[in-house]
C-alpha cells in the first residue's frame, strides 16, 4: 500500500522521517518500532504496515498476530526495562481525527511515578505535557537490547 501524506506513522516507515532505534521487528503485515514521542525510554509503538486507521478494518493475517505480537512485544519490553507495569493502549486519534493505528506499548518506571506523581492515563497526559523525548543516544542503546530480545522470541512463533 502507498504510504500516506501527511502521516507520521507511514513516514516513518518509509523513512521519510528520521526513526531513532530503527525498526525492531517486522510481524504478519506489523512493525514494531520505539516511540518517537514523549512517553519514555523503552516505550514501543506497535503497528500494521498498511495505513489502517480503524481496529474494525483489520484483515485476518494481521488480526491473527495482534494478540501473539503484542504479548512478545510487551513480554521484551518487560525484559529490558524491568517496569513496575507495562501499558498496552490504542488512540490513533490526533486532532479529533482517526489516524494510523499504533499501539503504545510503555513501560510505567518507578522514577515517572514519582517525578510526575501519577500512573496510568494521568502518568500519559503529564508525560505529554511535559513533551520530552528521551536521548536518541539512550533510544538507540534500549532498542539494541530489544531487538535482540524480540528476533528471539518472534523467530520461536
Ligand atoms: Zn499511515
């Protein structure tokens, strides 16, 4: 499918935009990539390759491994950041618009609990406020554990 203008998502995945970490998996018609937005270090975004912007227009193939993927995606996540949580959530909502569906896989650290003194969408909306992105440094050593983590276990799948 050709990518879309004006969609972040669909840049980054033809490169358009700049992707600190790169891309760290590719699934059954999804990528997994970290977030380029302001919700942390080790917070991955999960989504189809195609421009979907409704759960609902899914196809079967990329339906079938949402579940699986998420789970090994939330499972590295677990792994390299050691969180006291990890958030699963899904907007694609931007400016009261649907976009380009994309998971936010994110790990709730200890630290973010108590700097902003909140957890779960509260924590999100502070992170958002506050807008900062982590280190492209610090996102790119993350994503090498990640990585490595993920080709395991989706390569066992
Ligand atoms: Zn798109």
């Amino acid at each position: 499918m050709e990518p879309v203008a004006e969609c972040l998502a669909c840049d980054l995945l033809s490169g358009v935009r700049p992707l600190p970490g790169g891309r760290l998996a590719e699934w059954s018609g999804w990528v997994v990539e970290h977030s380029v937005g302001p919700l942390g270090l080790g917070t991955l975004v999960v989504k189809p390759v195609r421009h979907v912007v409704h759960v609902a227009e899914l196809n079967d193939v990329e339906s079938a491994a949402l579940g699986p993927l998420l789970q090994r995606v939330a499972a590295a996540v677990t792994k390299a950041v050691q969180p006291e949580q990890v958030y699963v959530c899904l907007w694609s909502h931007a400016n009261a618009v649907p976009g380009h569906l994309h998971f936010v896989v994110q790990p709730a650290v200890k630290a973010d609990m108590a700097r902003f003194d909140a957890f779960g969408p509260a924590l999100q909306m502070a992170m958002f406020r506050e807008g900062a992105v982590p280190d492209e440094t610090e996102v790119e050593a993350v994503c090498r554990r990640l990585r490595a983590v993920l080709s395991c276990s989706l390569d066992e799948a």
